[in-house]
C-alpha cells in the first residue's frame, strides 16, 4: 500500500501516454492520458494493446512510454485533486459526493489504496507533457468571484479581456466566456452536472422552447412551470451542455445503439442556474477519463499477470510468454470478457494428464492400469492441483468475477477507514489484494492447468515441463525408456501382424506390443503375460493429448469452451469403438468371453451400414462394447512405446484410423447437453426423468415452453442411451414448432 507522502517527495516519475483510437463514428474525439507512477513498469507493460467493447464499437489502447518527468509536491497533490474530482464526477454524477471527495483529499495522505497519477496531456503544446491549465481546473471550487462583480483571480490568469460584454452572470457569480467554454456546471435546482461545451448567442431565457408533446414555452416560462423558478437574467445567452458520460464495464461485449442516446444530447441551460466546478475542462477529455477505470482495470490486471511470469523467471530464463496469455490464463468465465481460460485449460489439462501418464508408465513398469491410474489421480486431480496452486499462491492472481465500476478505487481518494486487504487461503498463507476474495478450489485447479496450457502454446513442451517443476509436480521426459522385452517367440502366430502393420502404416520393432494391445484381459494364455489395459493407460492419454493439440493449432481463433466441446465429441471411447468397427479391428482383438462375443454381435447388427460414417459425435458409437474403443487406445500405447516416444509417429498411425476429424462445421453437441443450453437460454422448464419397464431403461424429455407443457419419452439399451434419445426428440419437436430459434 503506496504512502501519497512518499509517493510526493520523490521528485522523479516515470511517465506513460495512453492513446486510444475508434473504429466508430463520434462527434467527441479522444485525447490521451498519461500515467505517471514511481517505478519503470517494463517493456511487457507497453507492448499491450487492450480493446474495448463500447455501445458504439471497439475501442483499441495502446500504452507507450513517455519518458521520465519531475514534479514538485505541490504539482503532485494539485494533480491528485485533479484525478479525484474527474473521476468521481464521472463515477457518481453526484456533486455532494465530489465535494466529500475533495475535502476528503485535504485531510492527510492515510487511507489510500495506491499512489500514481491520470493526467490530461498537452502534447502539441508547447512546454510541458502535462496540460498543467486542466490540471488547476480542480481548483476552480476553491475561487470566488470578488464582491464587487469582477471575475475572480483564476479566471484572470488564463483571460486577458476584462470587459463587461466578455462576462456571464452564472449561479456562483460573473465569470468570462473563456471559463465557461470547456467547463463543468452544477446546476442545483435538479441535482445534475454537465458539460459546457458553447455559448448559444442566438439564445436566451425569453427564446421558444419547443416540447415534445408539441407545446411551445419560452424558457423562462418552463422553468417557472417545471421548476418554480423565475428567471432573473433571461437576457443571457444560455450555455449549450451535455450530459456526464456513464462510466461503464468496458470489458465485455456491449448491445450496439440504434438510435440516438439522448443522455448525451446536448441540452440549453440559463447561466443563472449553474454553478462551475471545474474550468477549463474540454468534452474530449472528459470523454477520455470516462473508459479509464475499465483501462486501469486491465492495466492493474496486465502488471499482476507480469508479477506472476517474473516469479517463474527463476526457474525457467527462457520464459518469453506474452503476458496477455498468462492473464488469458487467470481469467474465468465469470469475468465476462472477451477472453477467459477455458481453451488453455483444455490444452494445459491434456497435456498433464498425458506427461503424468508417461511419467508413470515408465516409472512402475510392472504396474497394472488400475494402480497406475490411482497414482495419476493423486498427482493431477483438483484437489492435488489446487494444493499446489495454494502453496504457489495462485489464488491471489485469479480473477474469478467481472469489473464492477462502482467499486474501482479512485486513486488518492481518501476511503476512510480500511479493513483487512489481505486474501487469505489454507495453511494460513497472505497475499495483497483489494478486498476478499473466494475461490472454490476447483478454479484454482482450472488456473493452474490453463497455465500450463499457456507456456505449452508458446514454448512447447520444455517450457510447460519448466513450469510443472515450478508448481510442484517433477515430470521427466529425458529418463531412459526402458527395453520391453520380446515375451513372444512368435507373435505372429496369435494375430496377422503385415495387415495390422498395413493398416496402421507402422511397422513394429517388437511386434509383442501389438500383441499386448490387442489382448483382452479374458484371453489367459501363458505365453502372454498381460492384457493391454497398461497400454491403453498411456495410450488414452497420448490421444487426448494428440486431439487436443491438433484441434488447438488448427483453429486458433475459437471462442472460450468451443475447444473443450471439439475435443468432447472427438476424445471418448464412442467414437474410437465406431473407429474400431468401421476398420475392422474387433476381428483381430484376442479375447475368451462369451459375453464380450455376443456384445460385439449386437452391436454389429443394430448399426449396419452406420460404421461408414464419421466416427465422432455422440451418436458414434453408441452402447458399444468398451472394448472395441479401448484397443485404438492401446495401440496407440504400444506405438508410441515402440517408436519411444514419439507422438508425431502415432499421429500419424492412428489420426487416418479417425478420419473424418471433427470441425466447427461438423460439430454434433450431445443432445442432453443442447437441450439444457436452449432450454437455459430460452427460459424454459425442463426435466429429465428415468424409469424401468421389464428391464428397459426409458427416459422422458419434458419441457414447458410458452404455458404448455411437452413430452418425449424414449427407451434404450441402457440409462445413457435412453436419455440421449429421449432429448433428441425433444430437439426435434422443439424444432419443428418453431419454439428454438437457436437450432
């Protein structure tokens, strides 16, 4: 927490200008801002390009370095009035609670949540960066007009015409044109605050006002109508004002105006009634302060992203991760912007699953599938993740909520008595942050694989491996692979190896590998010491990792969670069971079960001439043998063995073997999961409900739309199928009705 005693005293700052360019049309332009803090903020800060989501259009800001300025005290506490009479004006629209504010400004340096200064610039100008005559417009509540009727002393300092016809008798007493252009009024009589942008010379109090109702009324008339107030200068020009602009989220998507907002049309208003408050002021400045809490916002945010990079700098000198992607990391859904973690996660969740797989499986080569995927668990689940992210104090850099302007800190603004600012997770463990936040454990979790995610994008896998090491979890990838020896004498004896290697377009060093990935755990034969499940272990892994690569770079412009729904319709035993059939491989596994053989019978006669088709979506492979998935998995396990390691040779083995690959334009969404996102967005009731009969499984899809209530009920091999079909059909009714304008 930065001292404004200090922060004043250091004589020397580090100055930065924040330009912001439309890509909308606009009657109001942008001026730049500078940001003056105590300490060089790196080369990371000013290579960011933040854009903003506006009513209108996208706003985009970029932050270049100006240079180093040196300020007096004095300088330093007029701008921190400035900076709190701006903002506030902005975020309250309300004149006691500016006052309150810069009275507060006057009572000590204590209280504040941290110390730099938002300056209007005056680059053009001549002299200095900082536009110093806006800067004293915060004093302007300190002048009075003098007794005797002249303009007071600050309006003479930038006015050298002194002349009665230069003058406007306002509400606080006579001041000249040029105070009055460019300034901020409070008018008393409504409570509100504007922004003077002209004198109308061609009108005044005894000037026809025309109402909307088609009524015509001087203005002096309306006010005493509307107002009860009498007009004691109607000869005035009256002042041409525009109402403050709203200070908003900026950080998420906004509806586009169709038609003109009227809070910012200009409206007339009698000298007479307002009271300046800060002058000179231009509307463009204005403007511009108005986005700056949505800015510092994602600036704050930017510098905390950087702080966690520069930590792990120690551990990996080679980081050259943009900082966006580690902020892109931090950010869940629930912050509503225009990105969020969910991509990385997927990526990041993929690749440790796989690199814990590997990990394991070399480490415990006698191990069976069911203590391997029992150490896995202890290593990768949430739980373990999020004690790790704890002990590395991840929480602290999460943001889990969207921006609320309402409660960003004016910076120098006096707060009054501040609580605890520490958060504060298991093992008793601190760090700074505004306020108290609360995480469920399995954002943590999601953050720390979003993170490896995001240094696997950028600096493959060293990278990501760096970063495991960082958070606690040792995987090496550089051990020795250990020989699986050749338990066969003959393997080809067991399974026609030429056709399998034809197929898979690979050929093996130790053909007892695809002996072992073809072996069901019935088939109990001495010379085969096990079955494939510890293949379809690493296997499984390996393919998920592969998918989720290969879906990542192919489509690097998805939105947030379209990834996790690619890699879902992909990645399941479904669709490599469909995968398996389509090429023949359930004639080749070697098994002894009677009830595996006959499942396998049903399935292949209740889908037919389906196994032509593609083998993702949720329909793939529906009710099949586990089986018939698992062998694609552990041949890709005895691949990626065989060939030791390497994953681009069992892409390219078994990648054909999946083909037609998923794709946006492909995509098929399971059912249930359609139906809840319509029934969801659309506001509808509905339910899924089971029941049995003689042993059927049956599910009824109800959903009550528009005061009527519709059902679709449906029956299955078994529970899932039955519920997929069922919302299926709900689907399909809804959309013959017209009633889901999303399908």
């Amino acid at each position: 927490m930065d001292s404004w005693q200090s922060f004043s005293a250091m004589g020397s700052y580090y100055c930065y200008r924040v330009h912001m360019n439309r890509n909308y049309e606009y009657d109001i332009s942008f001026s730049d801002i500078l940001l003056v803090v105590k300490s060089d903020l790196g080369s990371d800060f000013t290579s960011v390009e933040l854009f903003l989501q506006t009513d209108r259009g996208e706003v985009s800001v970029n932050v270049e370095y100006d240079g180093v300025i040196h300020l007096s005290a004095e300088q330093v506490s007029m701008a921190r009035r400035y900076q709190v009479c701006i903002l506030k004006i902005l975020m309250t629209h309300d004149h006691s609670k500016v006052m309150d504010a810069l009275n507060g400004v006057n009572q000590g340096e204590h209280n504040t949540i941290t110390a730099y200064l938002l300056l209007p610039s005056a680059r053009g100008k001549h002299g200095s960066a900082i536009d110093w005559a806006c800067v004293r417009s915060a004093l302007f509540s300190l002048e009075v007009p003098h007794s005797n009727g002249m303009v007071g002393c600050l309006a003479t300092k930038h006015c050298s015409i002194h002349s009665e016809d230069h003058q406007i008798r306002m509400k606080n007493g006579l001041w000249c044109h040029c105070m009055i252009k460019n300034s901020i009024v409070y008018t008393p009589h409504s409570g509100l605050m504007y922004c003077v942008t002209g004198i109308l010379d061609n009108l005044n109090g005894n000037s026809t006002l025309k109402l909307r109702g088609g009524n015509e009324l001087t203005y002096k008339e309306y006010y005493e109508e509307r107002h009860g107030i009498i007009l004691s200068h109607e000869g005035e020009s009256l002042l041409a004002g525009r109402h403050i602009f709203p200070v908003q989220n900026w950080l998420h998507r906004h509806p586009f105006k169709k038609e003109k907002d009227s809070t910012n049309s200009s409206v007339e208003l009698p000298p007479e009634l307002c009271v300046i408050i800060m002058s000179p002021l231009s509307i463009s400045t204005l403007y511009s302060f108005s986005f700056i809490p949505s800015i510092m916002h994602r600036l704050e945010s930017v510098l905390l992203a950087f702080g966690l990079k520069k930590l792990q700098l120690d551990h990996y000198m080679q980081n050259d991760i943009p900082t966006l992607m580690v902020l892109e990391a931090l950010t869940t859904k629930k912050c509503q912007e225009a990105f969020s973690l969910e991509s990385l996660e997927t990526l990041g969740d993929s690749f440790l699953k796989y690199a814990a797989s590997q990990q394991l499986f070399r480490s415990y080569p006698y191990h069976h599938e069911g203590l391997l995927s029992a150490k896995k668990d202890q290593m990768v689940s949430n739980i373990a993740l999020y004690k790790l992210g704890c002990e590395r104090e991840l929480p602290g850099y999460i943001r889990c909520k969207p921006f609320d302007p309402k409660n960003w800190s004016i910076p120098g603004e006096y707060l009054g008595c501040i609580g605890d600012n520490k958060f504060v997770f298991s093992k008793a463990k601190n760090i700074y942050n505004k306020g108290t936040k609360y995480i469920k454990y399995k954002v943590v979790s999601d953050v720390a694989e979003a993170l490896i995610g995001a240094y696997l994008s950028t600096g493959g896998e060293v990278a990501a491996l760096y970063f495991l090491k960082w958070l606690g979890l040792e995987v090496d990838f550089s051990n020795k692979v250990p020989d699986d020896a050749s338990f066969l004498a003959r393997p080809e004896t067991y399974i026609n190896i030429n056709f399998l290697e034809s197929l898979l377009n690979y050929s093996f060093h130790n053909p007892c590998l695809l002996v072992e990935a073809l072996t069901h755990g019935s088939y109990l034969v001495q010379d085969i010491p096990r079955c494939y499940q510890r293949l379809e272990f690493l296997g499984d892994a390996a393919l998920d990792y592969l998918m989720t690569v290969h879906l990542y770079n192919k489509y690097p412009g998805l939105s947030p969670g379209f990834l996790t729904d690619l890699r879902s319709a992909s990645v399941n035993n479904s669709c490599y069971a469909h995968a398996a059939v389509k090429v023949g491989l359930n004639k080749h596994i070697l098994h002894a079960s009677a009830e595996l053989h006959r499942h396998i019978k049903s399935y292949l006669s209740n889908f037919g001439q389906s196994f032509l088709g593609s083998s993702y979506g949720w329909d793939a492979g529906t009710a099949a043998p586990k089986v018939l998935g698992d062998v694609i998995e552990s041949l890709a396990g005895a691949i990626l063995v065989d060939s030791r390691y390497d994953k681009d040779v069992v892409w390219k083995s078994i990648r054909p073997l999946l083909e037609p690959l998923v794709s946006p334009d492909t995509i098929k969404y399971h059912p249930v999961k359609e139906l809840e996102y319509i029934c969801r967005r659309k506001s509808y009731l509905h339910t899924l409900s089971k029941s049995h009969e003689n042993g059927v499984a049956s599910f009824t899809a109800e959903v009550e739309a528009d005061g009527a209530i519709y059902r679709e009920t449906r029956t299955g091999k078994n529970k899932k199928e039955a519920k997929a079909l069922a919302a299926e059909a709900m689907l399909k009714f809804l959309k013959d009705r017209h009633l889901s304008s999303l399908l």
